[in-house]
C-alpha cells in the first residue's frame, strides 16, 4: 500500500470513531466520517487531479471535531473565535502526527498544514478549492436542516458570508446544486446582496 493510501485509510478509521451520526438517504453514518468523505468527492470534482496534499487534507480538514465541542466555549463571538483556532490547531496537529507515522515527510506535512489552516485563501489555488468544497458539502447536505431551525435573514446573512469565501467557480457550483426552492431562493438572495456589497 502506498503511503497516501494508508493515510486515507488511518484518517477514515479515526473519523469513523465520531459518535455523532447523520443520516442521508436512510443510511445513518458516523458524523465526521460522511463529512469528510463528500469533502474528498468534491475536492475531486473540483480538480480531478488534485495533489497527494490536496487529497491528505480533503480526509483531515476537520478529523476527530467532536473531540473539541463548541459548548465547552463560552457563548458569543469570543467564545467562538477562541474555539475554531484550538479546534483547527487541533485538526493540524491530530492529522501531521497520522501523516508523519505513515512515512511522509516534513514537506508534505507542512503542505496538508497550510491547506488545513486555509493559509492565503483568495491567493493559492488549493487553498481556495477547499475552500469551495467545504461550502458545497454544508451547502448540499448540512444546509436544509439548518434552515429549519433558523429566520431567513440569520440564513441569508450565514450563507453570505459563507459564499464570501467561495470563488466564481465555487459560485457555479452552488447554484447547479439541487435544493429546494425555498433553499434557492435563500440562495440567489444570498447571492443577490454579496453583488450589491462587492459593487
């Protein structure tokens, strides 16, 4: 086995662990582990011949996330922005060590590192694909349930930013994406004030 393949298969194996579940089509998986799976699809629909670090990050980008929960932070946007640095430093240091004890050396290491902490977004180009995949994955699995449980503004406004990260290609995607209408239409509002903003 090649050292990628025994990688991927290491960060599946520990993201199967997620005691978390979703359920999708019937079919009821470990959290975690669906996620990153759909990450990887798309990243591969994005770039059908995305590099070894590229595809190390799609399996890792958020492996082992249950193990930092959010209400272990205090609430409002301190508490928040406190919690995502530990929780990506968390998913770096958790996926380096896998990556190291299959044999992969310091340079990829600090490659897989870089696209995990979205170093240069809107500059590197594999950076800003993950990026884009991430949105889809919440866009095409995570984001009707979301809805439900939110006003449409809160809705607008989170998709707004989310979409803010994406880029003209991320942008295509989403909207060929197959929603529900009252998804859409949350979508091409989004969509509609992020022109109006970017002028």
């Amino acid at each position: 086995m090649k050292n990628t393949e025994v990688a991927l298969a290491a960060f599946d194996s520990y993201n199967q662990q997620d005691p978390r579940t979703f359920t999708y089509n019937g079919v009821t998986f470990p959290q975690e582990y669906f996620l990153a799976q759909k990450l990887n699809e798309w990243i591969l629909i994005l770039q059908p011949k995305a590099s070894v670090e590229l595809l190390l990050a799609s399996k890792c980008q958020h492996i082992g996330r249950w193990e930092i929960p959010r209400d272990k932070y205090p609430h409002g946007r301190e508490g928040y922005l406190k919690w995502r640095k530990e929780l990506a430093n968390f998913h770096v240091n958790k996926a380096l060590s896998i990556l190291r004890e299959v044999g992969f050396d310091e340079t990829v290491c600090y490659r897989v590192k870089q696209i995990i902490l979205k170093h240069r977004i809107k500059h590197d180009q594999e950076v800003q694909m993950m990026e884009n995949a991430l949105c889809l994955v919440f866009l095409q699995y995570q984001f009707e349930d979301f809805l439900s449980t939110q006003s449409t503004e809160k809705m607008i406004n989170i998709l707004r930013k989310c979409l803010l990260k994406m880029d003209a290609k991320g942008h295509q995607y989403a909207l060929s994406l197959n929603l529900s209408t009252n998804s859409e239409t949350v979508l091409a509002k989004a969509l509609e004030e992020l022109a109006v903003l970017n002028g």
